[in-house]
C-alpha cells in the first residue's frame, strides 16, 4: 500500500473517492452561459499556480514533467507555456472548458502535435520530440483514443493483438494477450467473437486491454466515460483505479465528467485558453468554489 505526498495511504484516499456513481451529482441552482463559464475562467488565469506547486503535488518521485511547453497543430499554438508533473503510480485529471487545450495536452506528449518550445522528461530524459510509435515502444508511454478504436469485423483476441504491432516477435505479442485474458474474464469469454457484439463498456475495456500488451508506465486516457452508459462508466474506473493501484501505472486523463474525474484523481489541472489557472489535489478542486461554480453544476 503506498502513500501520497500528505502521508496518507492512497488506497484510504481511493476509498474516499467512491463517492460518486455513474455521471456523477450535481445541480442546477447555478446555470451559466458558455459565454459567462468562459469569461470568468480567463479570470482565473491571472491566478496561474506557481511551478513549485506543481512539483510538490507530484511529489519526490516524479516520473514524467512537461516545462513551458508552447504546442499546436500546424502553425496554431493551443498551449501557452504549460507546466505539469506526475509522480509515479498518480493519476492526474485535466478539466476544463471546451477548447481549453486538454486534449491537446496528451496529443503532445505522445507526439501527435508540433512542439514549438519546451520539452517534456520521462524520468528526465527528453523525449520531446520522440515520434508516437517511439512513445510507445520505447518510453512505455500509452495513448487510450477517446473515439471507438476497436476493429469491428476482428475477434475480440485479433484486437489485442494488434496491440503488440511493434513487437518483433508475433508470438510474444499472443503469450501476453493470454496474461490479459486472465486479467480479465469478460473479454476472456468473448475472445472468438467479433469485437462489433461487444458493449460499449466491453469495447472501452478492449481499448484499455490492447494498450497494455506493450506494458506501459503510463496511460494517457481521453475521455474515458464519453458516450457510455453509468453501469459502464463505473466499471471503466474501477478498472483503471486496478491499474493504477494494483499495477502501478501512472495515468493523465481528460474527463467530460469533471465531478468524477476528480474524484478518481490525486491531482486535478484546470485548463483555460491553452494555459494552466489551477492545481490542487482531486479533493481539494472538488472543494473549490470558482471550480464547482464553473464546471461541477454548482
């Protein structure tokens, strides 16, 4: 059982996070316009946190840092000088508005975006400019897709595959589809069947499942309860809360759903406008009045 930063057992704090099932609570005693959310987080960005905050919410054993990294698609820039930390084994939620560079936040971690300046270390090494399929096989760095990215007509155990497609040795990628099969018996009993006959939640716990045939240290996770039904969206995070718990993963997430992505996450990143306005610990922003106000219903 580990601990976090504050001295407290994590599996603790993870019980404390039960709190909320399927979409989550909230209220409509507190109704903003799009318009009026916006204005009143660009106020929030003259509150920027210092790095320092960052490191120490991350703690000692920091496993992946990103420094005033300036990143975009073609010549747009959507991220503005943006700091973040990880420790090893947390997890890390993004929320904000849409259009607030969340996304864009994974997309340039894992190589998807053009990186301007800045540079982001796994385990201090520059991996900044490393192509995705390098992300993957080399710095153990995993991207979970928010869109529908199985393979319909392929069996469940083809999909996973096709998980290992950097491995040199076909027969290695299989030897660990069998280690996932064991992990998980819902896919296990589906393994002959096309992936189109699967569950919305199934087919999330297959895109999780390829992802780990390469063993990562890290998953980056987007919007992982888009578009599935609260049965599902429960499961999806008891899976994941097992991966990062149980195994040790270190997990970055955007999440729709802010009220449970933060109380899944050790640490909570408001984003607005490509810049980051707030950071605190996944409690602590849940507590947060300009948070509830802007993002949590109330």
């Amino acid at each position: 059982m580990s601990a976090n930063t504050d001295g407290t057992e994590r599996n603790g704090k993870k019980g404390k996070h039960r709190r909320v099932s399927g979409y989550g609570e909230g209220t409509t005693e507190v109704v903003l316009s799009v318009d009026a959310v916006a204005e009143e987080a660009a106020r929030l960005a003259s509150e920027a946190p210092a790095r320092e905050h960052l490191k120490a919410l991350a703690g000692e054993d920091v496993i992946l840092d990103i420094e005033d990294l300036h990143a975009g698609y073609g010549r747009m820039e959507i991220l503005h000088g943006l700091d973040l930390y990880v420790g090893r084994g947390q997890s890390l939620c993004l929320i904000g508005p849409n259009g607030a560079g969340k996304s864009t936040v994974l997309h340039s971690i894992f190589g998807f975006t053009n990186i301007f300046s800045g540079r982001i270390r796994l385990r201090e090494k520059d991996i900044t400019h490393l192509k995705p399929n390098e992300k993957l096989a080399e710095a153990g760095i995993a991207y979970i897709l928010q869109d529908n990215s199985v393979f319909p007509d392929m069996t469940v155990e083809e999909n996973l595959w096709m998980g290992g497609w950097l491995l040199h040795d076909a027969a290695e990628a299989k030897r660990r589809a069998e280690e996932v099969f064991e992990k998980y018996d819902r896919l296990a009993a589906r393994r002959k069947k096309p992936a189109s006959v699967l569950s919305g939640g199934e087919r999330r716990l297959l895109e999780i499942a390829r992802a780990l045939i390469m063993r990562p240290d890290i998953l980056l996770v987007d919007e992982p309860s888009i578009g599935l039904e609260p049965r599902f969206i429960d499961m999806v995070f008891d899976i994941l809360d097992d991966l990062q718990q149980v195994e040790g993963k270190t997990i970055i997430m955007v999440e729709q759903n802010a009220r449970k992505g933060l109380e899944f996450a050790d640490i909570g990143y408001v984003l607005v406008s490509g810049q980051l306005v707030k950071a605190a610990s996944g409690d602590e922003l849940l507590e947060d009045p300009d948070v509830g106000r802007l993002f949590l219903g109330g």
